[in-house]
C-alpha cells in the first residue's frame, strides 16, 4: 500500500513545471493535495482522492483535480486596500472508477491501463485540450 505523500507532477506548458501538491487533508476516505503555489487559498490548485465500499460491494475509487484561476481585482476604494483574491473560474477533471466486487486483479489492472493510455489519445487530448471533438 502506497504511503500518503507529496505528489509532484508537471503542467502542460511548453518547458513544464513541476508542481508539489502536498499532503492536506485526510478524512476517513477522502486525501487531499494541495499546490500552494498561489499563495492564497483561492487559488490552491487540489487533487483529491475518494474511495470506498458501496452496500453492494462495489469499490468505487474517485480522482478530483482543480486548478483555479484568480481573478485580476483592483482596489475598489480610493484606500489603496486590495480586496481578498477569489478565483475567477476553475478547471476541473474527474475519473471515477467502479470495479464490482467479483472483479479480480487483472480487469483492474485492464481497466487503468485503458483510462491511462486513453488519456494520451490524440482525439482524446484534442477533445481535452483544444475543445475540438473528432467529427
């Protein structure tokens, strides 16, 4: 079992950055990482991760990633005083898997290669990245 730590990935520009999303929260079956980069909590970049048992035995494992970006505000009084940074839209990905209980090493192992290579698709990433569905 993996050791809940910091996880560093890069970005998507054109030379990548990394990225430390360090360990912040754990509840019973929610982890959270956060990039605090940003310097203020609105504009934490989160990955979050879910897990847990349905009644059915169904295990469903849930992966959150969002990257807010702060809005540009300028003072709205001649006092000078900046006011609070807020986050003027977010950019969100959600994978969920459920594997039923029966299903055994192997299918889960399938199952996350798909997704995985999945993402690096051409026509998946073009969807992703550049708004333009295959046709």
């Amino acid at each position: 079992m993996a050791t809940f730590a910091n996880i560093v990935i890069n970005d998507g520009q054109a030379a990548p950055v990394a990225h430390t999303f360090a360990v912040a929260l754990r509840r019973e079956n929610l982890l959270e990482w956060h990039d605090r980069s940003a310097g203020t909590i609105a504009g934490f970049k989160k990955i979050s991760l879910s897990t847990g048992l349905s009644s059915n035995g169904t295990y469903k494992c849930t992966i959150k990633v969002l990257d807010p970006k702060l809005a540009v505000t300028a003072p709205a009084s001649g006092s000078g005083i900046q006011p609070n940074p807020v986050a003027a839209y977010t950019c969100l990905a959600k994978l969920e898997f459920v594997e039923p209980n029966g299903s055994d090493l192997q299918a889960r192992k399938d199952l996350l290669a798909y997704v995985t290579n999945l993402l690096s698709n051409t026509q998946i990433v073009e969807a992703i990245r550049d708004m333009a569905p295959p046709v």
